[in-house]
C-alpha cells in the first residue's frame, strides 16, 4: 500500500490520491515562524482569515500545503486539527485560515511538491 495522503467517498473509492511517490517535501516552518513579526492572534484577527505571506517557489498548480500539530493528550502529530488550513492563492503567495480557534505558534506548515 502506498503511503501518503488518500482520501475516501462513503462507499471506499478513492477520490484524492497524494502518495509519497507523487510529492516531495518542499520546505517546513512553524506558523510563528510564518507570520513573524505579528503573533498567531494578531495574523488571524477577529475574522480567523489571515493576510497574504510569501514563500518563494510554491504555485497553486504545482504545490500543496498542510498544517500539522500535536494531537491533544498525545504525542502523535495530525495534520489540520481541524484549527487551520493553507490555501496557496497565486505563486510564492499563501494565506493561512482557522475555524474554531487559532492554530499554535508551534505547530508546523508542510509544504509539497508534485513531481
């Protein structure tokens, strides 16, 4: 079985296929990192949307990104959380959004290449 992201409908077909033989670490940085000089609470604000950050070399064609943190009351890391999530709007631009609340500085964005 490949490893990597698959994503499944109600009856087990698969829709989304993102295995490791399709993608390549591109870069990985921390989400204080990212948005850096401002903290987390300051980037998202009230509206949980953030302003444009730049990373050179990613393109909404060719690039794919994830936000991974520590699950709570474990040591294992899961990717989204279902607190925030990367949409690469043009190229070396992206823009980092939340739902129910902001995301940890410490937790990690992944981004990836296709091959």
């Amino acid at each position: 079985m490949p490893q990597g992201l698959q994503c499944f409908d109600e009856n087990g077909k698969i829709i989304v296929d993102l295995t490791d033989k399709q993608l390549t670490a591109f870069k990985s940085i921390t989400i204080g990192e990212a948005v850096a000089p401002k903290s987390v609470q300051d980037y998202f604000g009230a509206d949980r949307i953030g302003l444009p950050l730049t990373m050179p070399g990613i393109h909404p064609e060719t690039t794919v990104a994830f936000v991974t943190g520590r699950q709570v009351g474990t040591q294992k890391n899961v990717v989204g959380m279902q607190r925030c999530f990367v949409s690469i709007t043009a190229a070396d631009t992206y823009v980092l959004s939340c739902f129910e609340q902001a995301p940890l500085a410490t937790d990690t964005l992944l981004f990836y290449k296709f091959r």
